[in-house]
C-alpha cells in the first residue's frame, strides 16, 4: 500500500492511423483483475499531444511512349513507374492518370487519355505499368505533351501534394 512504479513501455502507433491530433493515456488495472476501493481512479491522460502524419508522397518518376507520332482515334502504350518516397505505405487505392497537354505542365484540366489503379503502395515502394491510352478522334492535329499524374483523384493524404505530375521527354506528334 502507498507504493508507485514507473516504466518506460514501448508502444506502436498503428499502420494506417488517421493523421491527426492524438492523446496518449495509462489505465492502471486495465483487465481489471484487482478489488479497489476506488475503481473509478485509473486512468490517466498526457497533458500534451501527439501530432500524427501519414508520411505518403506520391510522384511519378519515369513516364514514356515508344511512339512519337500517334493518330488520332488510336490506342497508344504509355509506360509509368508511380513511387512512394514516403515511410508509410498508402491507406487505400488510388488512380494514376495520362494526359495529353498542350504546354508541358500537366494537370488534371488536361485531356487525360487513359488511368489505370494502384490498390496499396508501400512507403519507399514503386510500381511500373503499361497503361494502354486513346488518342482521341477529332483531336486537333499538332504537337502535345504527354504526362502522368499519381494520384490524380487526390485520394491519399500525401506530405506533398505538389510533386505528383511527371512530362514525358519527347511530346507527341498528332494527325
């Protein structure tokens, strides 16, 4: 009786916790195994919080076609690798998507030509993949950038939201 004890206890924050503001509590008796005179006492919550972030970063870092000049109405091939050069491997799935532009900035407002799902990516992790993509008839014909855009439903929480678009080296001539 009256005595205390103090412990260090290792604890894991759980792959896929919510970012978020977090606080961190003791239970004393936690399975309830002791008779108490006072049951109503064991509980104790740190009088500071724990900040919470995903660490996911989704980019692009390789995007091509092996055709240079393409005509409209037909099916190209566009090969992508999407990286995760965060620590933390993504919550859920998400799209990655082509487009075709006609300055060399891509971004969702672009004509997007094809998209294909990624349904986890593990922090420090990459996945290459084909994407087969439709240039579109009625297109007018000239020179247009092609790009790809990670996560381009803006589905995952990312630590930067900035970096997801990668152009293609050579742009695409239209007829």
């Amino acid at each position: 009786g009256g005595g205390s004890y103090t412990q260090t206890t290792p604890a894991n924050i759980p792959a896929g916790l919510a970012a978020g503001t977090y606080y961190l509590g003791a239970i004393a008796d936690s399975a309830n195994q002791q008779t108490e005179s006072n049951e109503n006492n064991n509980t104790r919550v740190a009088t500071s919080s724990l900040q919470v972030i995903q660490d996911v970063d989704l980019l692009i870092s390789s995007v091509s076609t092996p055709d240079s000049q393409v005509y409209t109405g037909t099916r190209i091939s566009v090969l992508n690798t999407t990286q995760n050069t965060g620590g933390s491997s993504t919550d859920s799935a998400f799209l990655v998507g082509i487009y075709l532009s006609t300055d060399a900035t891509i971004t969702t407002s672009d004509i997007r030509i094809g998209w294909h799902r990624i349904y986890n990516l593990s922090g420090g992790g990459s996945y290459t993949q084909t994407t087969p993509a439709n240039i579109p008839a009625g297109l007018a014909a000239g020179t247009y950038y092609l790009g790809a855009i990670a996560d381009s439903a803006n589905q995952q929480t990312e630590s930067n939201e900035n970096n997801n678009g990668l152009t293609a080296a050579i742009p695409l001539n239209v007829d």
